[in-house]
C-alpha cells in the first residue's frame, strides 16, 4: 500500500504495520561500523558479556532507523516532501539479536502547511514493540505530506 496524502489522514488513525523484523547480528554490526560507533556493547561479545546485559546489545539508532522504516510504506511512501524532525524519543527497553519487532502507528497532530499550499504536517507517534509485547522505541515524527490535489 502507499502511503495516503494529507488530506486522507484523520486525527486518532492507527495503523498496525504488516512487516515484522527479526533483528540480526549482520545488521547490529554493519550499522555499527557504517556510522563509525565503536561501542563495545554493539560490537564486542565479550565486552558485552561481562555487562549487566550479558549479552549484545542492538544500536539503538539502528532500532530508531528500522523503526521508522518498517512504518513508511503505510505512512509516507510517494506522499512524502521532506521529513521536518523527531521528538520524544525513547528507548525504554533494550534490543538483543534475534529480538523481532513489529511496529505501529498513531496520527496525533494534522496542520496544513503554512508555506506549500495543499500540503500538510503529519505527526506520527510510532512505536516499536518486541515479540514479548515491550515497547522498545517510539518517537513522533513529524512528515511534510503531498497533498491529493497537488498530487
């Protein structure tokens, strides 16, 4: 499905995302190296082992980055201008390997665009949840959205 334009939103749309994620050891440590973040907890089993977790922890910004991308083709794919920013983000649990995640998705604030005509700021409040029922990630991102007319 493509995402819906600004004027098919509605206040309180919510919005379980069909794409589950298992998170995979590859992924942890190509994102880890990718952006240059050495930290022992992402890349070091040994160095994790010995941790209060016991074991590896998952990048968290490559949490936040899956979650936002498993939630686009039902949010903003081809209705998307730009990506304005994100707020409250949390990471209130940690992801380990193998953790699978599935995310969903709330409209918590709709405002036309003030500088493009027919267009309009979506906020979405995604959150990113475990296959133990945790809340794992969520922010509110804040979408420029196309318009149908201007579409």
């Amino acid at each position: 499905m493509a995402g819906r334009y600004y004027d098919e939103w509605q206040m309180g749309d919510r919005i379980e995302h069909p794409i589950r994620r298992t998170v995979t050891e590859t992924d942890n440590l190509l994102f880890s190296t990718l952006t240059h973040n050495p930290q022992p907890l992402h890349i070091d089993a040994e160095a994790a082992k010995a941790s209060e977790f016991g074991q590896i922890l998952v990048n968290g910004t490559f949490t936040f980055a899956l979650m936002v991308g498993l939630s686009v083709g039902e949010t903003t794919l081809g209705t998307l201008i730009a990506n304005l920013g994100y707020d409250k983000l949390v990471m209130p649990k940690p992801v380990f390997l193998g953790d699978t995640l599935r995310v969903e998705t709330e409209v918590v604030e709709l405002k036309p665009s003030k500088s493009r005509p027919g267009a309009g700021i979506v906020t979405f409040a995604h959150r990113a949840i475990n296959q133990r029922d945790e809340v794992v990630c969520s922010c509110r991102r804040m979408a420029l959205i196309k318009g149908k007319a201007a579409a």
